[in-house]
C-alpha cells in the first residue's frame, strides 16, 4: 500500500479500500473517485502556490526598488503597505 500512501491517500481510505475489497468486490472504482478528489485538490493547492508565488515575486521587485531613506517611518514596512 506504499504507492496509495504515496499518492495521498490517508490510513482511513485505505483500510475503507480494503474492506471493500474483503467484501468481495473490486474496489477500482471507489480508488478512481478517491484519486480524482486528491488530483482536484492538489491542483486547488497549486493555483494557491501559484497565486502566492506571483505575489512574493511582486513585493519582492518593489522590495528592491525602494529607496529606505525615502521610507515613512509611522509605517511598519513600505514593502508591505498597500499602494494608494
């Protein structure tokens, strides 16, 4: 069962796999269905990682461009604050 742990599958599918399975019925389909709400979200997780990824590369360009002698010190970080 390494390659259902692998595929994120947690110990309570797994065992509800095998019971299936112990009932005397091929599990394949219940497997399909798990494996397609893992692939959904996973894919939800990466266009979050993607999404979050795009704005650390944005603060980090306007990070670079400031000048911190310019810099209001009544704010924490200009980085960080929002533009008006």
């Amino acid at each position: 069962m390494k390659s259902a742990r692998a595929a994120g599958l947690t110990l309570a599918e797994i065992r509800t796999v095998i019971s299936i399975r112990d009932q005397g019925t091929a599990p394949c389909g219940h497997v399909a269905e798990l494996l397609a709400q893992k692939e959904r979200a996973v894919a939800e997780q990466v266009d979050t990682l993607q999404a979050l990824l795009g704005e650390l590369r944005r603060l980090r360009r306007r990070a670079a461009g400031l000048d911190p002698a310019a810099c209001d010190p009544r704010r924490v970080c200009e980085v960080l604050a929002p533009r008006a």
